[in-house]
C-alpha cells in the first residue's frame, strides 16, 4: 500500500489535503504543522551558509482531551518520507530512567530511518530480487541435474523451465527442500563502541554471535524457503554504510520527534516543592538539549539534532506553556490551539475519516454476513450523546464515540452470528432503545459510558 509522494516533496494545502481525510476541523493545528514540515524542505534548497541558520519551527499543540493531537501526530507520521517518531513526555519520569536516556528518542529515531531506507531499497528492487529467488528456488529443486553437462545440457534447460512454469503456478509450495542457511551477519556492523547502552551492547552481543556461527543446513517447504531466501537476498543488496548514512541524513535533515503530553512534565505554579515536580523539571533539563542541537552517540554514529522537528502536544488543564523552564519554552515558538469538537464535528468523525468507527463496524459484521447500516439519525443522535456525556461526566472528547458505540451495538455484536444473510439498520430509536436507561442513569453512565 504505497502511499502518495515522499513528505518531502509534498506542498503544504496537499499536506493538509491528507491530513483532512482523517481529521476533521483542526484547520489552524494542520496549517501550522504543513508550514513546519515545508520548511525543511525549503530549507534543504538553501545555500549552505544560510542552511545552517534556520531553526526548526518547533510547536506545542494544545487542546482538550480527545480532539486529535495524538491523532494528527500518527497520520503524520504515515504521511511516507520523514522519519517519525513519537514519545511520551511522562515516560521520562518513570522510575529507572535518568538523564541521558532520553536520547533513547534519538536512537529510535535512527532505527526507525534504517528500517524505512531498508524496506525502500528493497521495494525499488523487488524485481531482481524476486528473479534470483527464483533461480535460487530452481536450484534447490533440480539439485542433481547440475553438474550433468554436454548433450544434456537442452533437456536440463526445458526441465528447468517447465519446473519454473510449475513453480510459478504454485505447485512446490508444500515440497520440502533442504538447503544452507547462512546466518545473517548483521549488515549493519558493530559499531556500538562510543555509543553504549544496554541495548546496544546485546545487539552487538548477538551480531558476534551471528558472525560466529557456521552456515548451517535446514529442511523446509518451498514457501519458507522462498521467506528465507528473498531475505538473504535483501540483505546482499544492502550497502550497511550507504544505509547507515543516508538514514543518518534523513533523521537530521527531516526527522520529527513528537513529544505527547508534555504539559504533564509542566510545574503548575504553588507545587514547586513536591519532589515529583523536581523529576519533572529534571525531565524538561534533560530534554532542552535535544531539543536546541546536541550530538547522540548511537550505534550507528553520531547524531546531529540541529535540525530535527519537535512537535509538542499537551491539553494543558493544569499547567500552562509558561509553566515549562523558560529556556524549553523559548525552543517551542509556535503555540498551536486545537478547538474543543462540537456536535457537528462528532457527527462526521463518526463517518467521514477514510478510517472511521462507523466503517470499521460495518466492515466487521460483514465477515458474519451481516450488513450494518447507520441512518443519519442514528449518527446525529450519538452525537448528542456524546456530548451530553461529555458534559456531565469527564470531557473525553471524540474518544467518548468509541465507548457510545461500543455499548450500543455489544448486543448485536454478540448475535451477529445468528443474523447472517440479514441487513441491520441503526435508527435514532435503535440508539435510545439500545442507551436510554445508561444514559439516564447518572452512575451507570459513569461506569459504562
Ligand atoms: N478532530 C478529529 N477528527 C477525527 N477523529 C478524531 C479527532 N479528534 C479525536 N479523534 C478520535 O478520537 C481519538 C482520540 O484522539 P487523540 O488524538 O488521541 O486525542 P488527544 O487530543 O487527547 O491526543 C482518536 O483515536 C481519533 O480517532
Ligand atoms: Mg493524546
């Protein structure tokens, strides 16, 4: 499923033109971040001396519980080209971690961009990739005709190609063969010296061990073999220092680090004292490098983060930006308001997103035959449900549509096996019927809702 051109290339309204198939209003939010990610690539067609200058426009994202930060983060991050990774702030806090651990980020990051290069250089030669599978495939399956040679060299060519004919068509997949497996070397060396945590140095540990062990002989089906082998084959293609470097480029040209819920690392004023506050304000010290251009040992080399794109996304009940250490906030300059969703916007959260709960129910009762069918009064009717509850109980934004729904079609979830063959429409009535006594019910909604 390739999708769309590279981030890079993409202009800011197309940018916001994908973003609008899964989220909907926001528009300032989508602005802003389609002018961010533009920039670098506006960036990059600068004269170096220039280039050097121009800081990222990092921004905080703030809005209420539910109404789509998290979300625009992860459809950026699908949006293909820029390596992305997202974070969250409080993990920071926890128990065992310490300063330079947050430049675990940064390496993730860098794993992340030698997994797309990878998988890119692979699709860009799937096709001579998938020829020397096959010869590879042949050999395994007409072993003894190999070394025969002379006046039986044309009947081993029209055996070859009717066994490729036959191979094509499908008719090995179960065959066992035995062949060699040579254990992949890791093709991206060791070189975790300088950079070392703990991770790294079980990676090195099991690449030695790779290294180590002798080519050995297994017996499996043509299937498995075909996994085992385009993977070698992948790998023999895979220049690890070309690898290495063009993914060391893109993490620091165009990566984007998304740090989620960092009002909570926030001190919200007359708490300065509690010793959790202290952690916390530790967390914002250790991030603010990072965040202003240091360099991280990984084991892949060392990391520049000058210009890596940090998008901070916070609801900010509590705590203000202003909150944050004054030298972190000045590296986030862009303050970005995501609106509270109303009724109208719930409604086509509901069935607009290409990927929404409406169509996802739909598509699951299908595979039980059955054909659910929301009616626009149904839609506007959970709308107002959700609301309501919203305003009663917690304000969970769009998230409360996922336990309204949940709870009104559990019944028809359950039976659904039983109504094969049948059309089920949703009705505002339906949605009363199925929610009337909840709702009514201020603690059963509590719980329930
Ligand atoms: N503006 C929106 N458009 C479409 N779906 C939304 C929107 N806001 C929230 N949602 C839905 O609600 C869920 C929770 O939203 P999320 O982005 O995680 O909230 P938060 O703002 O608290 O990070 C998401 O999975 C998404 O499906
Ligand atoms: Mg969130």
């Amino acid at each position: 499923m390739k999708m769309l051109k590279n981030l890079d290339e993409m202009t800011p309204s197309q940018i916001v033109e994908e973003l609008d198939k899964y989220i909907i209003g926001q528009s300032q939010a989508k602005r802003t971040i389609a002018v961010a990610i533009r920039n670098r690539t506006r960036r990059k067609r600068l004269p170096d001396e220039i280039r050097e200058e121009v800081a990222p426009k990092n921004m905080i994202l703030i809005g209420p519980t539910g109404s789509g930060k998290t979300e625009l983060a992860r459809r950026i991050s699908h949006l293909s080209g820029a390596p992305f990774i997202k974070v969250e702030a409080t993990k920071f806090t926890e128990v065992g971690y310490v300063g330079r651990d947050v430049e675990s980020m940064i390496r993730d990051l860098m794993g992340i961009a030698l997994q797309m290069v990878k998988k890119e250089v692979s699709e860009n030669n799937a096709e001579t990739i998938e020829a020397k599978v096959e010869e590879r495939l042949l050999d395994l399956l007409l072993p003894q005709l190999d070394n025969s040679t002379g006046s039986l060299e044309e009947g081993k060519e029209k055996t070859r190609e009717k066994f490729r004919e036959l191979l094509k068509k499908g008719s090995f997949e179960e065959k066992e063969v035995e062949f060699q497996v040579t254990p992949a070397a890791s093709p991206l060396g060791i070189e975790m010296f300088g950079g070392g945590n703990m991770d790294d140095i079980q990676n090195a540990m099991s690449s030695l061990t790779n290294m180590l062990k002798k080519p050995t002989k297994r017996t499996c089906t043509i299937k498995r073999a075909r996994e085992i082998i385009r993977e070698e084959e992948q790998d023999k293609l895979i220049d690890p220092d070309k690898i290495n470097d063009e993914a060391k480029e893109r993490v620091e040209q165009m990566g984007i680090v998304f740090i989620d819920e960092i009002d909570k690392i926030a001190n919200a004023e007359g708490k300065n004292n509690s010793g959790q506050d202290v952690s916390r304000e530790g967390v914002q010290r250790d991030i603010l490098p990072i965040v202003e251009g240091t360099k991280v040992n990984t084991k892949w080399g060392v990391v520049d983060t000058t210009h890596i794109l940090f998008i901070a996304s916070g609801a900010f009940h509590v705590s203000k930006p202003s909150d944050l250490i004054p030298e972190l906030q000045g590296r986030f300059p862009l303050r970005v308001e995501l609106n509270e969703l109303t009724v109208s916007d719930f409604e086509k959260i509901l069935i607009e997103p290409k990927n929404s709960i409406t169509m996802q129910y739909h598509e699951l009762l299908k595979t039980e035959g059955v054909d659910v069918q929301f009616r626009e009064d149904s839609i506007t009717r959970i709308a107002e449900i959700a609301h309501e509850v919203n305003n009663t109980n917690e304000n969970i934004g769009a998230r409360r549509l996922y336990t309204i729904l949940e709870k009104m079609l559990e019944e028809l979830s359950f039976s659904a096996d039983t109504l094969t063959g049948q059309t089920v429409t949703i009705t505002a009535d339906y949605v009363d019927k199925r929610l009337g006594n909840v709702i009514q019910d201020q603690d059963l909604s509590r719980f329930i809702l």
